[in-house]
C-alpha cells in the first residue's frame, strides 16, 4: 500500500513569493485497485506524480511504502522499489531504439513479450521495435511508447500521467481495456492513473479530484461524476456570464 501523509509542496515564484502547489494532502492507494487522479489543469496532480517518485521533494509531508518511509529516498532506489511514472510529456533518448527501451523497462524481456507490449498501444512491432526514440517521432506515438515501458515493467505502483493525452480514440480504448485486462483486480499491483477522460474515470475503483493542489473529492467513479459535472457547469457558467450559458448532458 502506497500513503501519503500530510503531503505538502511549496515553490517560490518569480516575485521571491511562496505558494502551495500540493496541500496537506493525505491520502492511501492499496494493491489490487486502480485509482483514478482527476481535475482542473494546474491542480496539481503532475506534481503530486513526480512527488511519489521522488522527481520532486516535499516542503512537509511522508510517503509511506509498505509502511516503509521513503521519503528521503532518489527515483532510482524508488524504481527499485517498485514505482513507476509515465511523463504527461515522456523524454526523448535520441540513439536508443523502442526495442531498447522497452528492454531496460523488463530487463530480458523476450521476444512474444515485446511485440504483444507494442500492439497492446497499438503499435505495430516490425513498424516500431527498431525506430529511434528520437525527434522522429510524433507526440502521440513517443505517449504510446512511454506507455509501452509502462507496461512492460508491470510495477508494484504505476503511475500513468495523462495516458490518453494526444493518442487517438481507438488506441484510448484498446489502453482502457488493455489497463482492465492487466492491472484491475490484479492484487500485487497499485495503478494510478492522472487523467481528463470520462472513459478512463469510469473503470478507476476510486477517484480523486484534485483542485488548486488539494483534495477535494474522493470516491467511486458513480459518487464523484456527478461533482465533476456539477464543476464545469458551474465554470462554464462563469466565463460565460451575460453571454450564452451551457448545459452538460
Ligand atoms: N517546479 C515547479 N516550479 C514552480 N511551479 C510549479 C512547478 N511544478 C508545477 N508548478 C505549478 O504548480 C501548479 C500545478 O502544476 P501541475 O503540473 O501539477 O498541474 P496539473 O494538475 O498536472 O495540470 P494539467 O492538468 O495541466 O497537467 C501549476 O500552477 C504549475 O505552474
Ligand atoms: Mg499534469
């Protein structure tokens, strides 16, 4: 089980200012589930992502794994430990190859294993296995390919940013059914999935609703849709005062 306990982040900004980017957030994520992160652009949950992994330090706060503190701990002794993060924006490594890649992902990983992985984001194998993982890639399939090693690791925590983003609607849906398939009720494995898709939400166990770097919501998908709807009605409400207003169906 993966806890975050008090888990606060403060910046400075350009003024020399401290703000808040992650509050006090206190939260449990257990094995066997897959959790969904939800919320306004800028909420916080990027970096409530590159927290758990160590990309970031916390100004307050613990990070329990298995009720081990590893709070002080780098990113590589938390891969090691079994945590994972997919990039909103995944690197380039200009001179590795997909295959590569997908190689230090699973050390080993055999031949079967790496083909069905790339089809699995909706990849074809003899198209993509030799390809630089260069600027000749598009956005979509460096997203997909970021995915890929995800999977191929199949960590104790996975944390997936925003898998959905730039990628086409049926490769959304084969990663949907791809995620249920591998990871939902699997009871070794954590998945937390950082995502805007309504799809993605609905085959998360809980979700978490993350605004202005706080919690504010948690639950099932059928407890906290209703909010969110709520949410953007209201917003759209408000930038469109005096003007035509909306409604959500
Ligand atoms: N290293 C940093 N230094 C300063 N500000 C930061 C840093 N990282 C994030 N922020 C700010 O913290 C806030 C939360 O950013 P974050 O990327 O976590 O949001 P998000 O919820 O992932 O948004 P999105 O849905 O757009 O991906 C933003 O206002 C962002 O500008
Ligand atoms: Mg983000």
């Amino acid at each position: 089980m993966l806890r975050l306990e008090n888990l606060t982040m403060v910046v400075e900004n350009n003024q020399g200012e401290n703000r808040e980017i992650i509050r006090d957030i206190n939260a449990e994520f257990e094995a066997g589930k897959v959790y969904g992160i939800t919320g306004p652009n800028g909420g916080g949950k990027t970096s409530l992502a590159k927290l758990i992994m160590g990309i970031y330090m916390p100004s307050q706060g613990r990070i329990y794994l298995q009720d081990q503190d590893i709070t002080p701990l780098s990113i590589s002794e938390r891969a090691r430990l079994g945590i994972i993060y997919a990039f909103q924006q995944p690197p380039r490594f200009k001179g590795l190859t997909v295959k590569d890649l997908l190689n230090i992902a699973r050390p080993g990983i055999d031949n079967l294993h790496l083909r069905s992985t790339l089809r699995d984001v909706g990849l074809c194998p003899e198209d993509y296995m030799d390809r630089d993982v260069g600027p000749g890639l598009s956005g979509g399939e460096m997203k997909r390919i970021e995915m890929a090693q995800t999977l191929a690791r199949e960590a104790v925590i996975s944390i997936m940013d925003e898998p959905e983003a730039g990628v086409d609607l049926w490769t959304i849906q084969k990663l949907i059914a791809v995620i249920v398939g591998k990871y939902k009720k699997n009871p070794r494995l954590t998945t937390i999935i950082i995502t805007h898709n309504e799809n993605m939400l609905h085959i998360c166990d809980e979700v978490l609703v993350l605004e202005s770097g706080m919690l504010v919501h948690r639950g099932t998908p059928e407890k906290i849709w209703p909010h969110i709807r709520d949410e953007i009605e209201c917003k759209m409400k408000e930038q469109c005062s005096g003007e035509v207003a909306y409604e959500i169906r």
